[in-house]
C-alpha cells in the first residue's frame, strides 16, 4: 500500500563531480561477505527533518552529493557479472561512473512530521512511498544504481531516505556515507551559478581516504569468488519474486538511559556478572519479552540472530573507512521453555558468549567455507520451524549528527526493504545515551507485547 497522492518533481542522475574517466576503469572485487546478500533487499533509512528555510535546498542536496561520490566514487558503479569457464559465475563492482539516483517528490495528503513520527503504530504505508527502488535485489545492481535518494517534502518537513545495495556497503559504510554527505552540505553554500563554494573547506578534511582493497583476504579466500550458477541462472534468479510475506506491523520501542541501566544491573546481578554489556541486556529482555508474547509450544525452538560487526575483530583490523561489508551472522539457539524459565539475565549471558566467540580465526574460517560452498540467502526466506528473532544495524551509528545546514534530524526510520517477522533494527535514541528498536511483528505479537504491562513498563514511549 502506497500513497496515492505523492508527486515526483524531478528525477536526476548524479555523477561524481571531478573524477576522470580512466579512474572509473578499477575493478573493486566483491567478497564472501558481499556475494552472499546478492538475493537480498538492499539497506533502506531515511531520515526526517524539520523543512528548511532555504528553497534552494534541493539543489544544494545534489550538488553537495556530487560531491561527495567523488569520495564514495564506488557508489556511482554498476555491479559487473562474469561467466567463467567451468559454467560458474562471478562478479565485481565496476566503478564506471554511471550515477546514482535522485528524486524530487512531494506528498499533497497533508502528511506531516508527526504523521512519521507516530510511534505506536509506524505508518509503513505511508513510509514505503518515501523510499526509492522499492522491491529490487542487490543482484540488480548489475543494471540498476548502487545508490537512490528520495528527498521527499512533507507539509512541515522533509524526509531524506537512501536506498543502498547490501552487496557493496554494510552499515558502517553506509552511514559513513550519510555522515559525510551531511558534513559537505553543511559546509556548502549556493553560490550565482547554482553551484557549491566551500569556503575554508577541503573534502580531504571530512574523512579519512576510504579503504577499498582486499589484502585481508591473501591466503584466505581467492578472489574472484566463483559461484555454481551459470549467466542464465543468476539472471533466473533475477526475475524471482521473494515469498509473500504474511501482514507485518511495524513499532518503535525506545529505551532511555535509566531503564537501560536498570536492565543491565538486573541481567549482570542475575547472572553474577560484570560483563553483560547494555545492549546485550537489551537483547536478552527483547528476546524474552517477544518469545513470552508469541505463546509458544515449550519445545519450539527459538533463535537469535544478531548482525555483528567484525571491523575491530578480524586481524589485521579493518578500519571504519573500508567500503565493503564487514559482519557476520551470530546465532543463540535454545527453546522457549527454556528461555522462559532461565530469564533475560540469561539470555543476555547466552548472547555475550556467542559475540565473545566471533574471533578473527572464526571469521576467516567461515570466509574460506562460504568460497568453497557459496550460499546464497534469499529475500523474504522464511524457516517455517524455527521462531526467529534478528537484529540489525547498531547503536553506535551516527544517526542524529547528521546536519546537512538546516539542524538536527528528528527521526530515523527503515524502508520496506528486508521486512520480517521478528525482525529489530536498533539505532541510537536523538537523547544521549539512549536506544530506539524499530519493530517488525505479526499484529498479534505487536498487540500482545502492547498488552505486555510487565514490558511496557520498560519502555518510554
């Protein structure tokens, strides 16, 4: 369900501002961790603020964009597939300089601020209008852009909502991105010509060079990875449409700094423990309180999985500016009956040793398995067995710095992209210190867990 009366002003193609030709000629190679989204949704977030003074501001956004891709060059690529041989296929970002999306769009229903910023009930409907290359696969970054924006003016405010292929940036990536494109608009100012003078300002200030080789991989896994599908399968795959996913409902739940403690000092004093970090008992109480609220068989078994960054893990360590992805998938498994009984203090402790076994040499080894055996997850996969809990994104992303000159946002929100039961996307709260988990449930788990005064009372709406 979409908004019947959104208006797309304008539609753009945006290149890199000052790169030549002969530097879009590298061929960047995709990694284990890249290839095995390539079925996937790409990363949609979007951002809400205040509408800025300035009528300009749209063509301030693109220019300052432009900009910014001359860093992020990659972004304005294409994803390249090749047929090798032995009938297997492989693939690298091409970094060809074709350009990324950008799209002008107004919506004439009167939608407002607080119309996005309800958070009992998130208005996806209203959300999934706001984002641009809804219901691709990263896989399409063979024909179609890397990077979309849609700069959407609502009757109060504007959202700026990016839609990122997951087969070439992870999180850290892309709000590095983010960040940086904010930090050059704020820097900007609209000049006669419609162009962008940045006085006293380098690009080279706003971030370190990214990383973009592959050095880590020496020894471990032989680039270019080789896939068992020939050309005509991987574009099959291509035309597949993901598995109709029952209605899900989207909420936000947020944490503030004193419930958080609370919930830390309750999951360590369980536990006999100091080491139970805040967002570890924030997931364990999650986890808890959404399995209690899915009135479970006691012998259903329950999994957590949790995206987990390993930029600080892997040896040698990768640094923050490394374009690529850098995570892994880590699991806790267990039955209900069992989480139940044992409690979040628990369950938090089951999590902190799992993170505490996600090891350079782990990592490197599952690298080097999914080389051997590629595996490819598929949107909207569902395991009918298993009761799934999933977290993604993290709350150390800078979510609210992002300033592009007309003040903070108000809000961070998620596109349709990837939606599933029990699915949490956490980011930090706009107040210091505090955690904001965006939701997505059956409306019955979201109506139970509503009804939930033993959770709710947890929680700061």
């Amino acid at each position: 369900m979409t908004l019947k009366n959104i208006r797309i002003i304008s539609t753009a193609t945006i290149l890199p501002r000052n790169h030549h030709q002969n530097e879009f000629a590298q061929r960047m190679e995709l990694t284990p961790w890249d290839l095995q989204l390539l079925l996937v949704n790409p990363t949609q977030r979007g951002l809400l603020f205040h509408k800025p003074n300035n009528s300009g501001f749209i063509q301030h956004l693109e220019a300052t964009l432009s900009k910014t891709l001359d860093i992020f060059y990659p972004l304005a690529g294409r994803l390249s597939l090749i047929q090798n041989d032995d009938n297997t296929s492989s693939f690298f970002l091409h970094c060809n300089g074709e350009g990324v999306d950008f799209v002008h769009a107004v919506v004439d229903d009167g939608i407002t601020v607080t119309d996005i910023l309800n958070p009992l009930n998130v208005p996806h409907h209203i959300l999934h209008s706001l984002f641009p290359l809804n219901g691709i696969l990263n896989l399409h970054g063979i024909s179609k852009p890397l990077l979309a924006v849609q700069v959407t003016e609502l009757e109060d405010g504007i959202f700026i909502a990016c839609t990122m292929n997951h087969s070439v940036a992870d999180g850290t990536s892309f709000w590095n991105f983010f960040n940086t494109w904010s930090q050059i608009s704020r820097a900007g100012v609209d000049d006669d010509d419609d162009d962008v003078v940045f006085k006293q300002f380098e690009v080279s200030q706003v971030t370190p060079p990214l990383v973009f080789d592959r050095q880590f991989l020496e020894g471990v896994v032989e680039l270019p990875v080789r896939i068992p599908f020939s050309n005509d399968q991987i574009r099959t795959l291509m035309v597949m449409r993901s598995t109709d996913q029952p209605a899900l409902e989207h909420r936000m739940f947020h944490f503030s700094k004193e419930r958080i403690a609370e919930l830390k000092a309750k999951a360590n004093a369980e536990m006999g423990s100091d080491k139970i970090s805040s967002l570890q008992a924030l997931l364990g109480h999650l986890w808890v309180s959404v399995t209690r609220n899915r009135n479970l068989n006691a012998d259903q078994e329950v999994v957590y999985m949790i995206m987990l960054g390993l930029r600080n893990r892997i040896e040698p360590k990768l640094p923050e500016q490394y374009l690529g992805n850098c995570a892994t998938a880590g699991v806790v498994k267990t039955t209900a009956g069992e989480l139940l009984k044992k409690g979040s203090g628990w369950a938090a402790s089951q999590i902190n040793k799992m993170i505490a076994s996600q090891t350079s040499a782990e990592a490197k080894k599952r690298l080097e398995g999914w080389a051997k055996n590629p595996i490819l997850v598929s949107a909207g996969q569902v395991i009918e067995t298993v009761k799934v809990v999933f977290t993604g994104s993290s709350h150390r992303f800078d979510v609210y710095g992002n300033d592009f000159g007309w003040g903070r946002p108000i809000a961070v929100r998620t596109g349709p992209g990837n939606a599933s039961d029990g699915k949490l996307t956490v980011f930090a709260g706009a107040e210091e210190g505090t955690i904001d988990f965006e939701a997505c449930f059956l409306p019955e788990t979201t109506q139970a867990m509503a009804d939930d005064a033993e959770f709710m009372k947890t929680v700061d709406v």
